[in-house]
C-alpha cells in the first residue's frame, strides 16, 4: 500500500456505504487558514474584501494558533458532517467536547509544532476545560464575523454540488460519481482511494460507509477523517466554486432573474425545502394560480420536483435546480 493513499474499503456497489454531508466546522477551519495565506486562495477573493476589515483579533488568533496553515488540524473541531448539521449546532458541540479526545488532539499539534507556537499549544493542553471553553467561544465570534454573513450562499453552493454527485451516482454508478470527485480519488474495485501528500492508511468501511463532503473554503485539494469517534470522512473541492460566491443574495438573484424571471428566480432560490402552492403563493406574494402556473415551467424545465403528500403536492428543487442555483452563486 502507497504510505500516501487513504484506501477506503467499501462493500462493491453498496449504493448505502456512502452518503453525503456538509461540515460548518470544516468551512471555517480553512477560511481561517485562507486569511492567513491569501495570496494562495484566490477563489476567495471576494470574500476576503467583504470580510477582512471585520476580523476579531483575538479569537481569530487562537484558531490560527490552534489551526495552523497547513496539514492536520484538531478532529474535534469538526463534527461528523450531516445532512442537516447547522453552525448552530456546531457551535454547542464545541462546548461539550470530551476533554480526553481534544487532550489528545491538542497533543498532536504539539507534535507538530515548534517554538512559540509549541509553548503556547502546551499551555493549552495543560488546561483542557479552560481551553475548550475558549475556542469554542472563538469559534462563535469567528463564525459571525466571516461566515455567517455569506453561509446562505456558502451552504447553497455545498448543496449544489451535493445533487449533482448523487444525481451522477444514478446515471454512472459509485465508481463514476467517486471519479468525478477529484484527481487525487480514485475507484477500486472494494471502494475509494485518496492520494494525499503526508498520510496513508487503509479503512475497512464496510460497517460504518463513508461520508462525502464538499467544500468551498478549501480548493486546493482533498482531506480526511479517519481516527474514532468520527465517521470516516472524505473531503473534496466543490464544483462551481469562482471568485464571485460570495456575492449578495440580491445581485445572485438578479443573474439568475435575467435566466429564469425575477419570480420564477425567487421561488427556485427558496425551494430548498418543500412548501406548497399556497405557501410558494403566500412567500412571494403572488396568487395562487400565478404561483401555480411558476411552479408548473419550473417542473418542466425539470428545476422543481412536484409530489403528493395527502391531500397536499409539495415543491422542492431537483437536483438540477440545486445546480442552477449552485451555478448563479
């Protein structure tokens, strides 16, 4: 086995093994580290002019300390990435994290360190319940400072590329969705192998699958979790990803109005979750039967999926309406 491939081994075409996730916790790691190498990131360029005269200095310095620029960061400031995981949720995990495993992790970066940097992350590790309290406090005020602002755009992106990869996953089976995902992955007959620069390993998965996360904050390559309690994770590059993301809502909505109509850009953008004709109608101010007749052209230009619940048809976007959308970002 190559000492830099991450092998993680799959039952063949077990549609079930994998599943897919966004990680809040995961975006602001590397936004932190973003702002410590810009020059390196130009793809969040305009982010860095939205945010960079907002930075709170001293909690951002503890999460640079604790983050680096480079490589491993701690495990525990990323939950396993979930379907439904908000930064909300992120942020409380934080405070409850387990003293043993962030001692543990805190360690690590010890290891990996030196000088300045080493004596402060010592002192960290020799108070835990304090240092936990810390940067969970950090991550908060990080979070709402240089995120926040931009997650509806951000997190729109991530479920963009999410409908893509499982759309492709019909079409072309695991192995084609897996290939697609990056050129450092590759399909294997018994599952999925990650090319990295510092780490191999070999992961039966065949109990626990895999979890798929895209990512914006980080464009320049592939990252895994692999160490329990975390579920093994393989992060990637979302697709769509220019230097316009971080634009407002309001300028997105009007690209992606000159497409599809101001209202019909209005009801796609919010179709997110399921609502009904009567509730699309009450959102965006239309009658019901303008709303209707919206919601009809979307359904056959294939962007919004149409299903019964009851007595109820409920309206969500395809994945095909996640793209377009993913793509007007």
């Amino acid at each position: 086995m190559d000492r830099n491939v991450v092998d993680f081994r799959l039952a063949p075409d077990d549609l079930s093994a994998i599943r897919f996730g966004v990680s809040p916790g995961h975006e602001l790691c590397h936004a932190v580290r973003v702002l410590q190498r810009p020059a390196e990131h130009p793809l969040q360029w305009g982010w860095l002019r939205t945010v960079r005269d907002r930075v709170p200095r001293e909690p951002f310095d503890l999460l640079a300390l604790l983050i680096g620029v480079d490589g491993y960061f701690p495990d525990f400031l990323t939950a396993t990435p979930g379907w439904d995981l908000t930064p909300a949720d992120e942020g409380a995990r934080l405070r409850e994290v387990p003293l043993g495993p962030l001692g543990v992790d805190l360690g690590k970066m010890v290891d990996r360190s030196e000088g300045a940097r080493r004596a402060a992350l010592l002192r960290m590790r020799e108070q835990p319940a304090r240092t936990r309290a810390l940067v969970a406090d950090a991550w908060t005020d990080v979070w709402d400072a240089l995120l926040a602002p931009v997650w509806p755009q951000l997190e729109r992106l991530l479920r963009a590329d999410i409908a893509v990869r499982a759309r492709r996953v019909t079409s072309e089976g695991l192995a084609g969705m897996a290939r697609g995902l990056h050129p450092a992955v590759t399909w294997h007959g018994d599952g999925v192998r990650v090319l990295l620069r510092k780490h191999g390993e070999v992961l039966d998965c065949r109990g626990s699958g895999l979890v798929l996360v895209p990512s914006v904050m980080n464009g320049h390559g592939c990252s895994v979790l692999t160490e329990p309690p975390a579920q093994p994770t393989l992060f990637y590059p979302a697709l769509g990803v220019t230097a316009a993301w971080a634009r407002d809502p309001g300028s997105s909505a009007d690209a992606l109005g000159a497409l599809v109509g101001p209202a019909r850009a209005g009801i796609l953008l919010a179709a997110h979750h399921p609502r009904t004709t009567s509730q699309v109608a009450a959102d965006h101010a239309l009658a019901a039967s303008t709303a209707s007749h919206h919601l009809r052209v979307l359904r056959e230009a294939g962007l919004v999926a149409s299903t019964r619940d009851g007595a109820r048809v409920l309206h969500v976007r395809t994945p095909l309406g996640e793209a377009v959308v993913g793509g007007s970002l």
